[in-house]
C-alpha cells in the first residue's frame, strides 16, 4: 500500500474526517444562504455613448466638422470593435463598442481612454459646439421598474409625488440608482405676434433683454462690519407666470407691460420630451437599478415593503403599478432550477440505488451533497450567484460528479467480493484507479475550458458552466478518495458465503457483444466509421442559432415612422398600438415608451438610440402559451392598422441578442451611392421567400426649407445672416431667456411665437422681420423659400455612411437557413459593388459568427492540455492514440440527439459538445489503463480486455446513465434543451462505442488474436 495513499489516511483518521465532513456540509449550507440570485449571468455590456451638439448646423456640416472629428480621435482608443454614428442636423451620438475579446476589468481604464481622446481635441472643435457628453453606463439593468398613473391630479402634482417616493427609495441599502421616465419639464410660454411686435416698433430682441436682465441671479455685495457680514440682495426675481405677465420694459422710449405684448402661458415641454404610458393613460416610471453584488430577491422584498407603506400615504387617485419585477421573474427561475436540480439528483440517486443496491447506492448518494456543499463555498468566494448558467452547470455536473464516487464503491465491492477485509477494499481503490480517475476529472474539466476562456460576450455570459462544472469534478476527485472509503467502510458488507458470484444477465449480455466485436473487430471498425460518416453528413441537416428566445411573458413591439417624423407622430402610432391592446384577454399589462427605448429591465435587452422617430413597447402576456397567440396576432394587425410605421414584435433573448434577426450593411464614401445599392440588395433579399418586413435603417429623405439670401438686399436693411437665423430660431423653436425658480424645479421660460405664425410654412414669406431704428419688413424681400430634399439623418460605420438592410422571418425559421439559401444571391451581389464598398452581414448571424470563432479559438489549447493531461497518465502514443480515436465518435449520437429532438445547433449546444471530448476520454483512459493493468499482470490478451471492460462495465454505465438521465429535468428547457441532447446523445453512443469499439480497436492495434472459446 501506498504510503501517500489518502484513503487509507482518511480511514486511519476516520473521527477527524467525519468531523470534516460535517464541517463541509455546514460550510455549504451557510454558503447557500449568502449566494445572490441572479435570472441570467452578469455580462458586461461593452458599449459607450459620446454625444454632442453643434445648434444651427447643417447635416453636412455637422458630419464633417462635429462627427467626424469625434470618430478619428476615438479610432485611437484601444481594443475598438467598431464606431456606429448617428448624425442629425447639429447633433451627433457615437456609439463606441469594444472588442468581444476585452476583458471586463478593463472596460471601465478604456472608458477614460475616450474621456481623454475626447478632451484632447475638444478645443478643435468647430465654435458654438456644446459637449461632447459620455454615458458609460449604457448597460445598467433597471431590474424593477414602477409606472404612477393619475386620475385629478395635474401632471406636476404627479411628479412631485414621485421625486419624493425617488428620494425616499433611494435611502435604501440595496438601491444604486433611479431614474425618473417620461417626465415633462414645465414650461413657461411667451407667445407673441411678430406682426404685432413690428406694428408696435418691438423685436423679439427686445423682450428677451428685458426679461433676462431682471431675472439675473448675480451677487448684490455685502458689508462687513467689525461685528457682522451682511449680504445684500436685489428684489426682482419672478416668483411665477402671473409675476412675469406684469413685468414691464421699456423700447423706443415708451413703456409695456408684458402681457399686453404677448401671451404667458404656463404648461409642459413643446414638443414633448419622452414620454410614457402604462395601458394607454400617461405615466411616470421609476426605474431602479440594484448596487452591484446585490440580492435582487432581497431587493425586491424590501422594494415591495416600502412602497407597501408609500402606497397607504399616496393621495386617492395616484396609483403605482409594477411593470417589471425582476425579483419575481428571478425567484420563479430559480425555484424551477431547483426543483429541476432536485429531480436531476433524485434521477441519479435512483440509478445509483437500482445499479448498486442500497448499501453501496447510499455511499454514492451521499457525495452528491458532500460534493455540492463543497463547490457553494467556492461559488460564494467566486463571486458566481445562481442564476441560469451556474444552476444548469450543476445539473449537468451531477452524472460527473458521481463517477468517481461509483468507481470508487464499484472497486471496494469487487474487493470485498474477492475476500478482501474493508481497509483493504477501501484503500485499493486509490492505489488502482485514483490518479486514473484524477487524470479523467482534469481531461473532463479541460474539455470546458473553450467556455471558459471564450474572448467574447457569449463567453462571458457563460463562464460560470466552466467555473462550476470544474469545482464539481475536482471536488468530486476529492469527495471520492477521502469521504467515500470512510463512508464505504461504514455501509459496505462482504457478501453473504454461498452467494452468487456470477455475472448477471446484463454483464452476460455485454460479454457476449463484445466477446462478437472482438471476433469481428474490423466490422466494428468498418460498422463505426460508416456511422460516423454518416454523422458528419447529417451535420449538414442541424439548424443554427445564436441563442434561443426566451420563455419570459414579455413581447417587445417596436414602432419606426420615417426619419423625420416628430414625436407627436410618433406618440400617435404607439396610441393606435395601445388600442388594439386594449381588451385583449392575452394581455396582462404593457407600458410604452415613445421617443426613446425601454428601460434595460433584462439584461440581453437590445434598447434603441434616443429618436423622436421610435416609440417601443413592453407587453407583458398572461401566459406563454397566450404570449406566442398574442405575437402572430399583433404581426398581422400592424401590418394592417399601421403600414406606415416599420413594425417588429419579438421575444426577449437568452443571452446576448440582436433585434432584427437577418441584417446585411452596405458601407462605402458617397451616400447617394450607398443608398442606390441598399435598394438593389434590398431587391435581391426581398426575392427569398422567408426574409418578411425587408426594410431600412435609414433611407428615405425629408423636406427641407433653405432661404436663400439677397445678401445685397439684407445689407441694405441692416441686416445679415446670423441675425435672420437667430430671429427664426427664436420666433420659431423659441428662445430660453431665463428661469424661474420653483422649489426644487428649475422652469424654463421660453419666447416664440403664436401657434399661426410658426407652424405654418406659409405665413414665412409674410414674416415681419425687426429692423433696427424700429422698423420692418417682410421675410420674402431679403431672401426666397426653396423646397428641397436632404436626409434628415446618416448613419455611419467606422467613419463611412452605412445602410443597414434589414429583415424578420417567420416563426421557427432560423436566421442561419435563410442566410444560405441569401448566399448566392448576397456573393453575386457583393460582386457588384464599386470599387470602395462593401458589403457585410451583421445581426445574429454576425454574433453567432463571432462567438462561436472565440470559442473555437481556444480549442488548439484545450486540445493541448487534454492530449498533456492524457500522456501524462498514459505515457504511450499508441494508447493515447486509441483513446483520442473515441471522442471525435460521440458525433454520430450528437447529430442523431439534435436531429430527432429538432433542435438546432445553437451556442450552447457547440458549447456541450466540445465539453463531450473529455467526458468520453475520460471514461477510455480509465478502460485502457485497466487493460494495460490486466496485462502487466500476466492475463492473456484477450482475457485482459474482456477482464478490463468487464470491471468498468457497471461503473462507465452507471455514470453515463446518472449524466445522460440527469439531464431530463432541463433537456425541455429553450436554454439548455439543444446542449442537453447533443450531450445525452453524444454520451450515450460514445459509452457504447468505449465499451465495444475501443476494445475491438485495441486489439486490432496491439494484433491480439481474439478468445474462440
């Protein structure tokens, strides 16, 4: 025996090892209790938004001078993935987005990178320009978001309700942040008549002076006595509308009050800001966003504790509604992957009791909670919550987890059978099979390692698979070499003398099989290859699929008018949405949000840039069967109620997504050209039956009123251009003079002029224009109105004006399909294109692309710790070779799981795949070390094999049977459904071919001559 051998250790220190293993169970049920909650895994989101404005300048101008300054200062910053732009006249927003391959700890380092590149040119930017502005916080979940309707209360009265519930949340321990949606400023309006004005010898000028000047909040001194500083102040402020109605000024040497001039009106933002409403009604929104670490369920309790006592203090008629709970969606999550644990472990003990018996299914059953109570501790220390990925990690460990375990019991009961005392059959094991085993658990783990190290959102999004998994395995190793000999010789009894010592019927079974591949070892061979053969045909069949949607209520309806739309249109379009939402049985609520995207309420959310043109959608159906008649319903309606409008009503994601699900984007330098070969790859996608709604991420021009100006003209009256853009600026948009203070509100007080003047197009020409000395004239004398066509907005790419065509497709149908059968027609037109553009494919086909590259990218490495983890145990390349020849094998059940459960080769399913390579090596090195150990041994070749297989036969059964088993509860399940059968298939072939392929295979290379008798 060994004298490093740590069962026997284990068993001559049994007190303190019961001790410890007590430790160990406590230790974990303390560590479950702290672990977070989590729906989904924490990924970052390696997007920044860099804003800024240029008030006045044309679309050309701000493109070249504003945008694309901006864009060459940023293409310096390190680990850039791509630029994305969006220029509008005088304003631009630039959407940075880093690698996939950026780690996490370094996004927040690159984020300063931008501020600095930024700041460095700032003085380089054209006068008048305001900003630029960063928001490095574009991913913050919102996971608990509240809407405040209100029935007799004015929309001021509602929002101070909900600052003060803001500020009362706020104080909580678990809250980070909180923001208010759909609030509208108020507004002060002084509404004049430029005629009027011109009549009376005024300008807008004029007032804007006046009202300036006696609302400056400047200091007024202070005197400093021997004993005391007083301050002076200045009376003259405006408390209110009615304050600022009577002020007076004077012009031309005549006095006027205010409101004799103009008209002051109090009301809210025009336009309106964004906007938000909860089943039809206008709304407020707190939004809240839970501090990092955080316990979303504990969060969600306390949320409803306090608002429960806010709720009872609110005035009658303001009422809250939660409209997005992540706390109960995570609850209810992770209550199912409990109770699909729960019934995963039940599955493997019950294969455990049926394979072993009681006695020695008890000892494997008891490392299942030994080896779980030791992985929560180090999930705790990890960092690694429960949610999604971990708990389905879990799931899949639990047929891996006992392996070991079974191995263990499996050698102590042939022991114990063979006349060997307890001890002995205890210790055996380790010397025989624990660095085997050990070798096996390492070559297993490595076979996750693409997941683990996978350079890209995906990755990150599953990293924990790998983190949990590899705690399992090597915890497992531990399990079963210190707890389980102890447990062993506790439960364990020698068999009964006189009892059968025969092979069952299930073994007799097996030995006549292999007893037949070995007789006929190149058949089986031949037999093997043509499957696999087969397989790799079949591969063609799977469909492909970034990550699967959701099983979550909720449907996203997004709503785009025409570039140029306002958001009055806008708000007009998502009304006529709320109406046919509104006495369908399958809704349970729906909150929309018009001039910009939803909240972040679920992490994968793709949320739009801020648009007047956009109005989106949150429906929350009563069930999922009532959500999916809900979405082919509204796909009809919109296209039948609201054409003008590009519409799409999708599912949330799991894991990293993208909107539309087929995009191609034409990039190049001339935008008139990049918009005539939008149009022609549109034509061409549009002829793919599958590719519905084919549509633009912009394309179509607007009005536009250029006033051309008689400079000689204008010089004759005085006046000039700046001057004439200022007048219609402030007689048109308005002109911010000055604000009154109100509480905690700061009011705008705005002057422009009346409805009938600067709304419409027609009374331009007629606009009296002020000239000095008090005088006037029509607009039409000094310039001409032409109407012209402009884009009201370019996008751009990495610097270059980018179309992007986009496309839905029908229920089931996957993105990867209508992509090949798109392919020809895409290479024939990428053929096409002048010199200097180009074509490339984007959305979920990009992404999948993307994240599968990052995975495959770590395969030579894990391929090279397997084959180091494999030589190290096996010291031959002959034995290495045969175990190696297995695992590309576990390919014929893979392609038979996925085809007859028609699921498609998602991520996650490339991801379990890949993990199959060490499941099955694992279970060949353990064979081929027992042959060679039956052989060193002085049995006959042919014995030797059928000796070997015949002693792994229960084990290698049992864990294929616990793993393959096991995966049941989650094999239904959009997430871990396509992994779940390319493994059970996968595992299940691979453990046939292991038990009758590698021992043909080993004795056709090692030329044994197989046993006739």
């Amino acid at each position: 025996m060994s004298s490093s051998n740590l069962s026997a250790w284990a068993l001559r220190h049994r007190p303190l090892v019961v001790y410890l293993m007590l430790v160990v169970l406590l230790g974990g049920l303390w560590s479950y209790g702290r672990l977070g909650r989590a729906e989904d895994p924490v990924f970052t989101v390696k997007t920044m938004l860099v804003q800024a404005g240029w008030p006045g300048a044309t679309l050309d101008e701000t493109e070249a001078q504003l945008t694309d300054r901006l864009e060459r200062a940023l293409q310096e910053v390190p680990r850039l993935d791509q630029l994305r732009s969006v220029t509008r006249p005088g304003s631009t927003i630039i959407q940075v987005q880093l690698t996939g391959e950026t780690p996490a700890a370094e996004v927040a380092d690159l984020w300063y990178q931008v501020r600095k590149k930024v700041g460095d040119i700032r003085a380089t930017l054209p006068q008048g320009a305001t900003g630029p502005f960063f928001n490095d916080e574009f991913g913050t979940t919102f996971g608990i978001v509240y809407a405040f309707t209100a029935d007799g209360f004015s929309p001021r009265e509602l929002r101070d309700q909900v600052e003060d519930i803001r500020s009362r949340l706020l104080g909580l321990p678990e809250v980070q942040r909180i923001d208010i949606l759909g609030a509208q400023d108020e507004r002060i309006h002084v509404e004049f008549s430029a005629r009027r004005l011109a009549a009376l010898g005024l300008s807008p000028a004029t007032l804007v002076e006046a009202l300036r000047a006696q609302n400056a909040v400047l200091p007024s001194g202070r005197v400093v006595t021997g004993e005391e500083v007083i301050t002076l102040q200045v009376s003259g402020a405006f408390r209110d509308e009615a304050a600022l109605a009577e002020a007076s000024f004077s012009a031309n040497g005549r006095l006027f009050r205010l409101a004799d001039v103009a008209t002051v009106r109090r009301g809210l933002a025009d336009p309106p800001q964004p906007m938000m409403r909860y089943r039809g009604e206008p709304a407020l929104g707190l939004a809240i966003a839970m501090r990092d670490g955080g316990d979303i369920i504990a969060l969600g309790q306390t949320l409803r504790r306090a608002m429960a006592a806010i709720t009872a203090e609110l005035p009658l008629g303001i009422e809250p509604h939660l409209v997005a709970d992540q706390a109960a969606t995570v609850d209810r999550a992770v209550g199912d992957f409990l109770r699909s644990l729960a019934e995963a472990v039940a599955i493997v003990l019950g294969v455990s009791f049926l394979a072993l018996g009681w006695r020695a299914g008890m000892v494997v059953a008891l490392a299942i909670p030994l080896t779980l109570a030791m992985v929560f501790p180090l999930m705790l220390w990890g960092g690694i919550d429960l949610q999604r990925v971990s708990l389905g990690a879990l799931i899949i460990a639990l047929g891996l987890l006992v392996d070991d375990a079974t191995t263990t019991v499996d050698v102590m009961v042939t022991r114990l059978a063979a006349g060997d005392d307890r001890f002995r059959a205890a210790s055996f094991a380790y010397d025989s099979l624990a660095f085997p085993m050990l070798t096996g658990t390492l070559v297993t783990w490595a076979g996750f390692l693409p997941i683990g190290f996978a350079r890209s959102s995906a990755g990150e999004y599953t990293f924990s698979l790998f983190a949990v998994v590899g705690m399992a395995l090597v915890t497992s190793w531990l399990v079963a070499v210190l707890f389980t000999p102890v447990q062993g010789v506790a439960l364990l009894r020698p068999p009964p003398p006189g009892a059968a010592k025969g092979p069952g019927a299930g073994m007799r079974l097996y030995q006549r099989l292999l007893r037949l591949a070995l007789r006929r070892r190149l058949a089986t061979i031949a037999l093997t290859l043509g499957l696999f053969a087969a397989s790799l045909a079949g591969f063609r069949l799977l469909g492909q699929e970034f990550f699967p949607a959701s099983d979550r209520p909720e449907i996203v309806v997004d709503l785009r008018a025409r570039q140029n739309a306002s958001i009055l249109q806008s708000a007009s379009l998502s009304a006529r949405l709320d109406a046919l939402l509104q006495d369908d049985a399958d809704v349970a609520h729906w909150t929309s949000h018009v001039g910009q995207g939803s909240p972040r309420f679920y992490l994968p959310l793709n949320v739009p840039m801020t648009s007047d043109a956009i109005a989106q959608t949150i429906i929350v159906a009563r069930d999922f069967a009532g959500r999916e008649r809900l979405r082919h319903r509204l796909e009809r309606q919109l296209e039948d109620t609201i054409p003008e409008a590009v519409s799409q009503v999708y599912p949330l994601a799991l894991g990293p997504s993208t909107d539309w699900p087929l995009q191609y984007r034409v990039s190049g330098p001339a935008r008139d050209v990049v918009r005539a070969q939008a149009m022609r790859l549109a034509t061409a996608i549009g002829e793919e039956p599958q590719a519905r709604q084919v549509n633009f991420d912009w394309m179509e021009p607007a009005r536009l009123v250029r006033l051309e100006v008689d400079q000689e003209q204008a010089r004759r009256a005085g006046l000039t251009s700046q001057q004439l853009g200022a007048f219609l600026d402030g007689v048109l948009a308005g002109t911010v003079v000055t604000q009154i203070r109100d509480g905690r509100y700061l009011i705008e007080v705005v002057t422009r002029a009346e409805a009938a003047e600067r709304l419409s197009l027609d009374s331009l020409a007629s606009l009296q224009l002020p000239l000095p000395g008090g005088a006037s004239l029509p607009l039409g004398q000094v310039a001409r109105l032409d109407y012209l066509q402009d884009d009201p907005v370019v996008w751009r790419r990495d610097r270059q004006p980018t179309i992007t065509v986009l496309a839905s497709l029908p229920p089931g149908v996957l993105p990867s399909a209508v992509h090949a059968a798109l392919q020809p027609r895409l290479e024939a037109f990428a053929a096409g294109l002048p010199p200097g553009y180009r074509l490339e494919t984007g959305g979920v086909v990009e992404e999948s692309a993307r994240s599968s590259a990052s995975v495959l990218a770590v395969v030579p490495a894990m391929l090279l710790v397997v084959v180091t983890v494999l030589m190290l145990q096996l010291q031959s390349f002959q034995r290495l070779f045969l175990v190696l020849s297995v695992a590309p094998l576990g390919l014929i059940g893979i392609v038979a799981g996925l085809l007859l459960s028609g699921r498609p080769l998602g991520f996650v399913a490339i991801l379990g795949i890949l993990s199959l390579i060490g499941m099955i090596a694992r279970n060949a090195v353990i064979l081929i070390d027992q042959i060679e150990t039956e052989r060193a041994g002085g049995t006959p070749g042919p014995e030797a094999i059928l000796a070997a297989a015949s002693s792994r036969f229960r084990p290698i059964m049992l864990s294929a049977a616990a793993t393959v088993l096991g995966m049941i509860p989650i094999a239904f399940t959009p997430f871990w459904g396509p992994m779940a059968f390319a493994i059970m298939g996968g595992l299940a072939v691979a453990t046939l071919l292991t038990l009758l392929f590698l021992p043909a295979l080993y004795a056709a290379w090692f030329r044994i001559q197989a046993d006739q008798a």
